[in-house]
C-alpha cells in the first residue's frame, strides 16, 4: 500500500471511509442519471460506451452508441467490420485510434478468448486500446470486481477531497490517485462507486464552474472544510496545439461531382475521404501591395503544386471562401478553400481517387475537418 503521509495525505480512518461509501452511494442511488449502457451489464456494451466517453460528452455518446450497437451487435460482428463501415459508425466523435483499437480488440477477444469478453482485470486490460481507467470500470461495472476507475474527473474529486499537491494531469501521478482509491472503492458495490464519483464529477465536482456547497461528501473534502477548494485540482497547463496552414481544393467535373481523395497515408484521419489537402504555409495579409503580390504568388504556387501532385489541371475560379479552423489535441488546423473545374475526368492512378455526386457524400466517412470544408463551400455555392 502507498505511503500516504509520504505525499501529505492524510488517510481517513475505517468508521470515515465507511460512512463515506454509504454517503455517496446513497446519493447515487437517488440521483444517478438514466444512461442506456447503465440498464445493461453486458462488458460489449459498457467497453463501447466508455470507449466513446473517452473526450466525448455524454449528451453525444447517446446515438452513436444506440447505433453502433445497432450496426454491430456482438464482438464478432465488430471484429468483421469493413473500415468504411467502421468509421462511418465513428463520423464525427474524433479520435479516430479509438475505433481502430476497439476493432483489434475485438479480433483479439475472437481469436485468443473464444468470442467471449474476458472477466478478470488482468485479461481485459490485455486487449488493445484498453488502459487501466477502461479496465477498471468495466471490471467493477459488469463483473463487480473491487477494482478502481481512476480518470481525470475522478482525480480532481480526489485531489479536492485529500488536498493532493500534484499534478492530475502527469501521468506519474497517477499511482497516488489509484491508490487512494483502492483504500475507498466499496468492495460490494465497486460497479456503482466508480459511476458515482463519475457523475460527481462531471457535474457538481466539474473542472469549470463546481458547486461544492451541493456536493453530497461536502463534509468529507478537506479543500471545502479548509477553504482551499480553489487551489485544487493541481494541473499545469498543456503544451498548445501547432498550427498548421492547409489548403483544401474543390475540384468539380462537368456533372457537377466532387472529388474525394482516401488518406491512406499516417494515422491522423488514416482512412476518411475528404477534397484534396496539402499543408502549406500562408505569408500574414498585411494590407500593402507587397504583401497582396505575396499572396497571389502564394496562390498560383498552391494551384501548382496542386497540379503536379495530382495531374490535373483544373479551371481555375475567382471565388473566395472563408477560413475554416478545426482543432485537435495537438494541431490547429486553418484551412483555406480554392475551388477548379475539370473537364478531362483522367485520374492519377497512384492516389486514391473518386468522383462523388453531391446526393452520395453521405456514403463516404468524413472527419469533422472535411465536414466543416463541405459545409463552408455549400453555404456560398
């Protein structure tokens, strides 16, 4: 067992942490929110949720969780998915390595479990993509085994509840969290502690704007009982996203279809289809006639490289579109539109290209980045 005092945590004794377990179970028991992976103890179900929930609100897990479980209703219709079927069923939820680790999984399950979910903690934290939070609430949440689920939200309620002098957000911290709730998870119940302090959380105990006066352990936080709470948690800031210039081509042929290119290229959105994209570097609009020459170099020369890279030699438009800025964990993407008509349909056979008519983009997965190109270039044709 860690060493509390070691780090300044001060451990509550047995009759406190007794009392605290049937305080905020009780809450739970009348407050906990009506989720669909909560009316079920099926481990698929709860790995998809919590897999979904991983940076992702609750509010927009609901759907594509009824209808991932609707596409694919057991582990071995999942191992079998075909990619694009795949990541149509993740369109929009980001992360894209979730699903992809989710399917290995499931072929792991299919091949090395015999199609069954595994039910020790050891096995389930073997499978791809699964770290020990996901591990732990899928344990103590379908299995009902003591094991704990320690995530951001439950950090800071236990940094809050304990004072915790150390950063949330640093991975080697996180043995002291885990710890502390190893002491705390109530062994008959773990599967609805875990979910407690979940909601807890997530609500009253938020990041932004908590209410720890309608905290139902209020008494139990020594940084509400100190006036320390709003010292606590401890987390640095994150380093920010680079930002990266791309320059998006709408190339339309005489039928008025759109082309589609497939990345098949890296992991990041490895697999969607969206307009052609090449990242390159816009010189600052400064109104002078230096700078506006600049630009247009810096245009023609996009248009070219464009040209080379594909082989086709689009007609040029005049139209203007607005920047479109979407933003990952660790990019900053700004985006431009330049928008071409073709009439020789020939394709550079060496990149993954189609023609798609507007009525069928639905059928291709797209990121939200090409989500957000398509519906600026639509809102001004």
């Amino acid at each position: 067992m860690l060493d509390f005092q070691k780090y300044g945590i001060k451990m509550w004794d047995e009759p406190t942490i007794l009392s605290f377990r049937r305080t905020l179970l009780s809450w739970y028991d009348d407050k906990k929110r009506d989720l669909p992976w909560r009316r079920t103890t099926d481990p698929y179900a709860i790995w998809i949720s919590e897999i979904m929930l991983q940076q992702t609100q609750v509010v927009t897990v609901i759907p594509y969780y009824e209808r991932f479980l609707d596409w694919f209703p057991t582990i071995s219709d999942l191992a079998a998915a075909p990619e694009e079927r795949l990541l149509k069923a993740w369109e929009g939820l980001g992360y894209y390595s979730r699903v992809r680790n989710m399917q290995k999984a499931a072929q792991q399950v299919m091949t090395d479990f015999n199609g069954i979910f595994p039910s020790t903690y050891k096995d389930i934290a073997s499978l791809k993509g699964i770290g020990p939070y996901t591990a732990g609430a899928i344990s103590s949440i379908a299995f009902n085994l003591p094991e704990p689920a320690v995530d951001g939200n439950v950090m800071r309620v236990m940094a809050r509840l304990f004072e915790v002098d150390y950063d949330i957000g640093d991975p080697k911290n996180r043995p002291i969290f885990q710890a502390i709730m190893e002491v705390l998870i109530d062994p008959k119940r773990p599967g609805d502690f875990n979910q407690a302090l979940m909601d807890l959380g997530t609500d009253i105990e938020s990041a932004k704007n908590p209410r720890p006066e309608e905290s139902p352990v209020r008494f139990f936080n020594a940084a509400y009982l100190n006036g320390t709470y709003h010292k606590y948690p401890i987390k640095l800031p994150k380093k920010k996203p680079k930002p990266i210039d791309v320059q998006a081509f709408v190339i339309r042929n005489q039928e008025g279809a759109f082309l589609l290119e497939k990345n098949t290229q890296g992991r990041l959105l490895a697999g969607f289809w969206s307009f052609p994209i090449i990242e390159t570097s816009f010189v600052s609009q400064q109104i002078t006639l230096f700078e506006e020459k600049t630009t247009v170099q810096e245009s023609i020369s996009q248009k070219q490289t464009f040209e080379e890279s594909y082989g086709i030699q689009p007609k040029w438009t005049d139209r203007t579109f607005g920047q479109v800025k979407h933003t990952f964990s660790h990019q900053k993407w700004t985006m431009e539109l330049l928008e071409g008509l073709i009439q020789k349909e020939t394709l550079n056979e060496t990149k993954h290209l189609h023609w798609v008519r507007a009525e069928d983009l639905n059928n291709y997965p797209m990121a939200t980045p090409q989500k957000k190109l398509l519906a600026q270039y639509l809102k001004q044709d």
